[in-house]
C-alpha cells in the first residue's frame, strides 16, 4: 500500500491515537512490527499518518497493547474505516489543507462548541460577511481565491442543517457583534441572521458582553469538536498564519474549562438573542 504525502489532519490523529497507544503500553516500534508482520518503517508511517491502516491491524495492536478500553479501540476503528471523499475533498489542491481538516473535524464532531472575540462564527456567516473577512487578509487575496472560501466557508455550514445536524454551542464577544464587516448594512444583516440560526434546536448562541471584563485566553478563535469519545476531542485555534491543530490531553483540559467559562459567564439563550436584536437596530 502506497504512503500518503499530505495526510489530512484526520489520518495524522489516528496515527498519532496508535503511537500514544504503544507508547502507553512501553513497547517498540519493532515489537508492532513484529506483531504485524511488518518492516519498522512502516509502523513508523503508520503512526504518522502517511499509510493506511486496517480496522483488523488496530484490533491486533490494541489487544496486544492491553488496550482494554473497548469504546476507545472502536472509535479509532472507526476512524480508519472512514475513508469516503467528503465534500471539503473537491477543494484540495486550490485551497489550504488547513480549511479542509477544519471542514472535516466539523463533519465528524458529535458537538462543536466555539469561541470568537472579533468574528461571528464561521458556521453562521452569510456570504456578504465571509467575504468581507476575507478580503481584510493581508497580504491581501485574489478575488478568485476569496470567492472560494467564501463558497467552502458556505458548505460548511451543512453541518447544522443536514439530517442528523451537529450540536453547536457558539460563544460571541459582544466586540464581536459590533465589528462592521462589510458595513451597516451587511453588519446589520448578518447579525439578523444571527438571531434566526439561534433559533434552531440545535444551535445555540451565547453572547459575552464586555461588562463582564476580562476573559480567559489569548483572544483568539477557539473551536472544540467532541469526538466519538474524549480521548478523540479535538481543539482548532486560529492564528495569523493558519489553524492549528491539538489534542494533548493538558491542552484539552485547559480549552474545556474555557468553554465551561464562557457558558457561566455568558448571558443565557434568550438573553443573548435579545442582545443580538438590538445590536442590529442600533445599526
């Protein structure tokens, strides 16, 4: 079987779940080689997510590493036997892998609960606003490339209205409610949106306003994605050079008491919906 050169951030997770997992239980590369009937190198590809690896092969791995987490052992299974072209998949090679493996983390979640301090959430942008958020990059983007992350930004948000939608926890800055992204008008019509998307069932909006002063982090973006089982939940951060990735078990921690912050802090459902309304009048 061939080695990948570009591994998506979901292949990396899995090799990196099979390392932590032998590393856990003290053995050796060469002993998994061994058990598999395989060269070192290619455990060594294995667990960096540039080869594939069978739901038999994990199974075998597992019970040899004394893995007697049954629900954990499934889910990386899982992992591996996901192997259907997404949606995200007609944008490789035109756009960052980075805006792929976040399309798909979304994809896969069993909830998503984000963060933002200057943005309104990407999975609850129209079209008008992404674009305004995308054209304020520097060094500033091609027209041809804006337009398809506004299009992929879009599709994104299917997530939320597909047959079995994603839970979705979102935690807005009222800085953020007040940032005009391609003016009143747009501002205006984007936080209209808001307010409508707050009312399904599935999406929830909580707005943080700056009376209560000080917050925990850095101030950037934050998305946690629950995965089928803890040990499988994934933080993305936002930066200036591109999303990244973690799922150290200390970074988890710190990012679930974040989130935990902001849902005491924040103003509850109807509060903040009332909030978002009439931030958009005063418009």
């Amino acid at each position: 079987m061939p080695t990948r050169t570009t591994p998506t951030e979901r292949q990396r997770r899995l090799g990196a779940e099979l390392r932590k997992m032998r590393l856990a239980a003290g053995k050796t590369t060469e002993y998994a080689a061994g058990l598999l009937g395989l060269d070192r190198t290619k455990v060594s590809n294995m667990e960096a997510g540039t080869r594939a690896v069978s739901p038999e092969r994990i199974r075998v791995l597992a019970s040899n590493y004394d893995c007697a987490d049954q629900a954990y052992v499934e889910a990386l299974v899982a992992l591996a036997e996901s192997r259907k072209r997404g949606w995200w998949e007609q944008y490789r090679g035109i756009l960052p892998q980075g805006l792929l493996d976040v399309a798909e983390l979304e994809w896969f979640a069993g909830k998503l609960r984000s963060l933002q301090t200057v943005h309104v959430p990407g999975l609850l942008q129209l079209s008008g606003y992404a674009r305004a958020v995308f054209d304020s990059a520097l060094p500033p983007l091609p027209k041809s490339e804006v337009e398809l992350r506004v299009a992929q930004r879009m599709q994104r948000q299917q997530v939320l209205e597909r047959e079995a939608p994603v839970e979705y926890v979102a935690y807005v800055h009222e800085l953020a409610l007040r940032m005009q992204f391609g003016g009143r008008r747009t501002a205006r019509e984007q936080l209209q949106h808001l307010c409508e998307m707050s009312e399904h069932d599935n999406v929830d909006v909580r707005v943080l306003p700056v009376e209560v002063g000080v917050f925990p982090g850095a101030g950037h973006a934050v998305l946690y994605a629950c995965g089928p089982v803890p040990q499988l939940d994934t933080v993305q951060l936002d930066s200036a050079h591109g999303g990244e990735f973690t799922h150290a078990e200390a970074q988890l921690t710190k990012y679930r008491a974040h989130m935990d912050w902001w849902q005491d802090k924040s103003l509850d459902q109807k509060a903040s919906r009332d909030f978002i309304h009439r931030t958009a009048q005063a418009l």
